[in-house]
C-alpha cells in the first residue's frame, strides 16, 4: 500500500487562483492523499471556493483558519496538522501536473536504503501580468556543477557555485516533497525570513539528508504582481533577507554542519557585499549634499523673484495713482480740447504701462508657482534620501557587529586549534624520548658479559641438538 502524503496549501487572500490550485490536486494519479488548508484569516472567498471543490471529491480534507500569523508560521502551522508520512507543499497560486506526487514519492520508495529527506522536480514558469523574472530564475537547476539522481547533501554544499546566483539552486516549495520526519530533525520554518525562508530549509536538509531529483518539468510557478516575492522585491526586503539568511548561515548553531571552506567564502561575500553597500552610502550623501545645494539656489531665486514682485506691484501702484490722477484731470479739463488731446495721450500711455505691468505680474506668478512646485518635489526627494540613507547606516552597523562577532568567534577557534595541536606535538615528543631511552637500554644489556653467555650457552645446547626454548 502507498504511503499517505499530505498536500498543505498555506492560504491568504488567494481567491484569484485557489481553483485552479485546488483542481489539480483532484487531478493527481497518486493515491493516498490528503488535503491540510492553513488560512492565514483571509478576508476574501479564499475558503469558500477551497472548501467548496473539495466537498465530495472523495478526498479527506482539513481547512484550519487562525489568526495572522505571518508566512513561516503559516507554513509550520500546515505542517504540524499533516498526517502523511510525506509533505507535499502546494503553495495557493502554483499548480503541479497529474504525475507529480507519483514520481516524486516513487524516488523515496525505490531507494528505501538511502537517507533521502527531500526529493525536488524542474517547474515550468507561468506569468499572469507584466511582473517578470529574470532570466537567470528560469532553469534553476543549471547554477549546480553536478546533479545527480541521488545527491549527497555534503556534496551539495561544497560545490563551488553554492554561493554564487541564483541562491535557491532548488526552487519553491511546490516543486519538493519533503519526508515529514525531517522536520522533527532539522526543526521548522525560519519566521524571521521572508523571501529566502524556503532556501534556509534546503540547505539545512542538505546538512543531514541526501536529495532526490527528477529532471521532469511537473510543476507550474506563478509569477504575478500580487505575489510574497514580487512584494519584498520591490520593497527591499529580499536584499535584507540575503543578509540576514548569510549571517544566520555564519554564526548559528544550525549551520554547524557547514563546511569551513563555505563559511570563509561567505565572510568574503559579505565582506564586499559591505563594501558595495558603504560605497552606495556615499554615493546617497553626495546626492543629498547636491540635493540640499539645489533647495538653497532654488530658495535664493525664489527669494530675488518675491523682491522683484514686490518692485512691480510698487510700479502698479503708481501707474494707478497716475490713472487716477489723469481720470481727475480728464473730468476738470474736459471743457478745453487740446488738453483733452493730451490726456488721452496720457491714458493711453498709463493704461500701455498698466497692462505691461499686468503681463509682467502674471509671468512672474507662474515662474513663482513652478518653482514652487519644483521646491516640494525636491523636499520629497531630500526626504526619501535621508529615510534610505538611514535605513541604510543602520543595516552596516547591524551587518558590522554580526562580522566583528563572527570574526572573534573565529580566532577563538583557530586559537583552541592551535593550542590542541602544540599539545599533541608535545605529547609525541615525550613518546619518542620514552622510545629512544628503551632502545638505549636494549642495547645496553646486549652488550651485556650475562648477554653474551646466554648467547654461548643456547649456541652450546644447539650444537648438542638439545632444545632453545
């Protein structure tokens, strides 16, 4: 009989795609199977469609909602409610093919004699809107040296281009099915990860468990904007993740099956990961000390053009003052025409000069109000710069002291190393002088007189043919 495999699906707010998720779990050729939900209190129609479908088909089904917990406890909470002797993970808007669960489990249970924790297939990617992966996530499995059915996670981890892009050599949880005891050993979900949660798991399993592989493309990953890794992409939280995950990798006691060669090769990542980040911070306070250059220039030309404001709204006023006085002198002279003439002239001229004024006000205002304008989009600018710059200091000085600690608990090691090896050589040495000292006293009762007649006497019975002994 096939042993029971248990397909958790760790749900939020996933109504968009839980059918097609849900369909094809109907359509796996495996059996025995059973379904965990771990709703993450979504509020959309999540459940509803999920419980919905699975409602006679036959299969058995669990659908736990709790409160928020976050996306690594979700993911320990569908474990920890799985009965299966296998974990098959089905994230709520991926899709696995008809064959998956069948060849996958088929891997562990024809090789009952290898230890193998986790077995993993190629998936194909599928886009849903314009977000985009790079093209280096696509084939996933070509970053390793060597891929094998049956892997040695040791070896897993030594290879050269473990470090090297794309960390995640295996891919997203939908596309491995884990042994359910493996948890028991290795522990659960890191929830203090976000984007690199699942390749924290992975590496751990390679530290105690060999890994299975098939090269058949029978799972689907969905790329959209609405995705956990879409989201900490764009917001920065991938980037912080590979920090914290490399930092775990160097200091925590879950690393210790690590190889010491991979631990340097990281502190030398690391190293010149801070210092391309020391070299960004510079480059962001350059920008800053422009950026605040620019607000001072701005301001001083706004301030020239208030002044130069002010200088026209004088003009206005006096080529009013002048109207009113031409007005004044049209109606007590209206009676004598050649003054008439003349103040017309004048009026035509004050009203040339007031409309000028005019013109220039209303130029000068919108000037006034796109530098304005400028000046609040170069505030905000300003603003964001100081919070990444900020956010960024504080990272180097967390990322500094992680290093610094790391390098201390190194030395100790390499000094307790050290001391061990000068007290074995120690301990040699005085295990030669004890051997040179009995060859010493060998020789000496060799030439012996009582050795050289013992030497004549069993010469003597030898000749006689009597016995030595």
């Amino acid at each position: 009989m096939n042993p029971l495999v248990s397909v958790c699906i760790p749900t939020f707010n996933g109504e968009l795609f839980i059918k097609e998720t849900i369909e094809c779990i109907l359509n796996q050729t495996y059996q025995p199977i059973e379904v965990i939900i771990s709703d993450d209190n979504s509020g959309d129609q999540t459940l509803a469609i999920a419980e919905e479908m699975l409602t006679g088909s036959g299969l058995p089904f669990q659908i736990w909602r709790h409160d928020r917990l976050g996306l690594g406890q979700n993911w320990n909470y569908c474990v920890s409610k799985a009965q299966g002797k296998y974990i098959k993970f089905l994230l709520q808007d991926d899709r696995i093919y008809p064959q998956c669960i069948k060849e996958l489990v088929q891997i562990f249970e024809s090789n009952p004699h290898r230890k193998i924790g986790m077995t993993f297939c190629l998936r194909e990617i599928k886009y849903s809107d314009d977000a985009r992966l790079e093209p280096i996530y696509h084939n996933l499995t070509e970053g390793w040296t060597k891929l094998e059915t049956i892997n040695y996670g040791y070896n897993l981890l030594n290879d050269p281009l473990l470090l090297a892009p794309p960390l995640n050599k295996i891919g997203e949880p939908t596309n491995t099915l884990i042994l359910r005891s493996v948890f028991d050993r290795v522990g659960n979900f890191d929830a203090d990860l976000q984007q690199l949660i699942d390749l924290d798991m992975w590496l751990r399993i390679m530290g105690h468990y060999q890994i299975g592989f098939t090269p058949q493309v029978l799972a689907e990953f969905r790329v959209h904007r609405g995705q956990f890794s879409q989201i900490n992409s764009n917001s920065g939280n991938a980037w912080l993740d590979s920090w914290r995950l490399f930092f775990k990798m160097l200091g925590h006691p879950d690393y210790n099956f690590l190889p010491g060669k991979v631990k340097q090769s990281l502190a030398r990542l690391c190293l010149e990961g801070m210092t391309e980040v020391t070299a960004e911070l510079y480059q962001l306070r350059t920008e800053n000390h422009h950026l605040n250059q620019e607000i001072m220039t701005l301001g001083q030309k706004n301030a020239d053009l208030g002044k130069e404001v002010e200088t026209i709204g004088k003009q206005l006023q006096e080529a009013h003052d002048r109207l009113l006085e031409a007005q004044s002198a049209f109606l007590s002279l209206a009676e004598t025409e050649t003054k008439l003439q003349d103040i017309s002239q004048e009026l035509e001229k004050v009203y040339g000069l007031y409309r000028s004024s005019v013109e220039q006000v209303q130029s000068l205002s919108s000037q006034m109000t796109e530098i304005n304008q400028n000046l609040r989009q170069t505030q905000d600018n300003l603003a964001q710069s100081n919070s990444l710059v900020a956010s960024q200091q504080a990272t180097i000085d967390y990322l500094s002291q992680t290093l610094q600690e790391t390098e201390e608990r190194l030395t100790k090691e390499n000094e307790a190393i050290r001391i061990d090896r000068d007290q074995k050589l120690e301990e040699l040495s005085q295990t030669n002088i004890a051997l040179e000292n009995a060859l010493t006293r060998i020789k000496a009762m060799e030439s012996s007189k009582f050795w050289q007649l013992r030497t004549q006497w069993i010469s003597f019975k030898q000749r006689l043919g009597l016995s030595t002994e």
